[in-house]
C-alpha cells in the first residue's frame, strides 16, 4: 500500500512546478528554461504514474 503522505508530497511537488512552469511562461522566459522546467514536470508526473499503476 502506497504511503498517503508520500502521494500527497508528490502531488504538492507537481502542483508547485506546475505552478512554476505557468509563472515562467507568463513572465516570458526563454524557451530553455520553459523546457527544463516542464521536463521536472514530466519526470515528477511519470513518477507518480508509475507508483499509482
């Protein structure tokens, strides 16, 4: 059985990166950055899709 803390610490990581990938593009940073920060954002919402499954 899956620790609910461990899921809820994940899913506030996602939501503050998500949150950040938002801001970055409203604020107009480059691509780069965009990139990497929706990259963290992939491999946190791989992770979580692998541990649910």
């Amino acid at each position: 059985m899956l620790n609910t803390t461990f899921l809820s610490n994940l899913n506030e990581k996602i939501e503050g990166v998500r949150a950040k990938m938002y801001e970055a593009y409203e604020d107009g940073r480059s691509y780069e950055e965009l990139l990497k920060i929706s990259q963290e954002l992939d491999d946190l919402l791989n992770r979580l899709e692998q541990i649910t499954k």
